[in-house]
C-alpha cells in the first residue's frame, strides 16, 4: 500500500505538482490524479520508478512511501 501523504509531501518538497510530476514520468495528469486517489494502489512498478527517480528519493524514502503498511 502507498503512503500517500508521504508521497504528495515529497512532490511539495520537490517544488512540483501533481500535473508538472505526470508530465516528468510521461503520463497523463488525469491518470496520474487517478492513481493517488486511489491509494497508489495501481501503480506499476515502472511508474514508481520513475516517481522516485524524478523526486530524488533515498532508498528510504521508497521504503516508507511505497512499500509501508500505512493505516489512516
């Protein structure tokens, strides 16, 4: 499950948005939009690769948004 929160706090940090990060990993803003909304839980494993590779993530970082056990 994606930590979500962490995610969108890493695209602010970055000095990006949701729209200027999809069209970085060459995706549609709409689907990108679509996947967060849906707690990441479509994304490919391309897509996250590209997502961390475009927000400079440690390898840390990847852990704890992508591959936590987040709860709400």
């Amino acid at each position: 499950m994606v930590n979500i929160n962490k995610l969108k706090g890493k695209i602010v940090e970055q000095g990006l948005t949701v729209e200027r990060l999809a069209n970085i990993i060459n995706i549609d803003k709409s689907t990108l939009y679509r996947k967060i909304s849906n707690s990441g839980e479509t994304f490919t494993i391309k897509e996250a690769d590209l997502i961390c590779k475009a927000l400079k993530l440690t390898f840390s970082e990847v852990n704890d948004i992508f591959f936590s056990q987040y709860v709400a």
